[in-house]
C-alpha cells in the first residue's frame, strides 16, 4: 500500500499560568530580538480590554489569555524551533511569570491512498464486534490514548486519532507532550519552564515523530 501523504503539519504550545496580555504585543517581540523588525510591524493585532491579546506573524498566532499563553503555527509546515525560540524567550524575558502546566502539541494532517486503508484504521483502533447490536455500522469517530512520561515529570503523553475533517479519506493524528511544573516556591518558575522547554524540544520533537511513525506503520502497512 502507498504510504500516507501529509496534507499538512503544524505545533501548537498552551502554557496555563498567570499572563498579562497587554504586555506582550509585536513592537515588544521586535525590542527583544523575538522576531524580526519587519515581522513586528507587519504583525496584525487585536486587543480586548486586558484580557486578551491576539498577535499574527507570517508563520503563527500568538495569543494572549490572562491564564493561558497559545503559540499555533495554524496548519502550516513550519520551523519548529522558532517556535521554541519565540516561547522560550518570552519566559526568560518575564522569569517571575507563574507557570503551571506546558503542553506541547504535533499536529498532522495525512492522506489515505484509498478508502479501504481508512476503514482498516478504524479497525484495528476500535474493532466493531462490541458494538453488534448497540449501533448500526459503527465507526470510529475519535480514538485516544494515554501513557506515563518517560523522564519523570509529573504529566503524560496523549495520542488522539480521528478522521482528517479536511481529507477524505484521511486521519488527523495528535501528539500531546504535557508536564506540569508544581510550585517549588521557586521566585522565578518562568525561567524554570523555559529551562526544561529548551533542554527538552528536541525530545519531545523526536518522541513525536516516533509515535506518529510507528502508530502509521502499524495501522497502515
């Protein structure tokens, strides 16, 4: 069988914490060397009150809740290391920032060769025998799993499937990387996240690409 083609790539970062939405703004970004000057100024904005801030540069979307921080590529095959680089600097840049939880998302949107290989997907994630009788045929509509981390941080590795919503046929495959950084009264947990971030993208990247390789190998092959 053909092997599945991607449609399209893209990460996303939630950081929940304690932010202030109207300090980070493009001319800001630009100040600290986050991104470049002509980025900044051709940046659109939108600011509501000082609950929120919604930043858009050519490659992400960057926005800003009062508890949650969201970097999102948008579907677009990116460089993820300036991904890394934006969030990692705004932590170190604003160290005293409460960071409770990041969650680190690889996202892939593929396409199927043929309708058959969808189906097969479906069975061999959700087999149907225990559903003869409770529903006419039945098929998967999101499938997800969970495992422990394998560094010791406190959180888990999160794995969801569904049907591509754009492709047909098609799947939508999730890689959630999340860890949560307790309160050490540490005065500066800020630059703690931005610590374990830097030391473990790579990681966390290629953990990605594993999982994804081996669940379509095994599904699809």
């Amino acid at each position: 069988m053909a092997a599945p083609i991607i449609h399209s790539q893209s990460v996303v970062v939630v950081l929940l914490g304690s932010f202030n939405p109207r300090i980070v703004e493009p001319l800001w970004l630009s100040k600290h060397s986050l991104v470049p000057e002509e980025e900044a100024s051709g940046a659109e904005r939108e600011m509501i009150d000082r609950d929120f801030s919604r930043i858009v540069l050519p490659w992400a979307e960057l926005v800003v809740f009062q508890e949650r921080l969201q970097i999102d590529t948008r579907e677009k095959i990116t460089n993820a290391a300036q991904v890394r680089d934006l969030l990692v600097g705004i932590l170190r840049i604003l160290p005293h920032t409460p960071v409770t939880v990041a969650s680190i998302n690889h996202r892939a949107l593929l396409r199927l060769d043929t309708e058959e290989q969808w189906h097969e997907v479906g069975h061999r994630l959700a087999p149907k025998d225990v559903w003869d009788g409770v529903l006419d045929k039945p098929g998967m509509l999101d499938f997800a799993m969970q495992g422990v981390r394998p560094d010791g941080l406190d959180g888990a590795i999160k794995v969801r499937i569904r049907p591509n919503p754009l492709v047909h046929p098609g799947l939508f495959i999730n890689v959630n990387d999340e860890f949560s950084l307790p309160d050490q009264n540490d005065p500066e947990p800020a630059a703690r996240a931005a610590g374990l971030l830097a030391k473990s993208w790579s990681e966390i990247e290629a953990r990605a690409d594993h999982i994804c390789s081996t669940l379509l190998k095994r599904l699809v092959d």
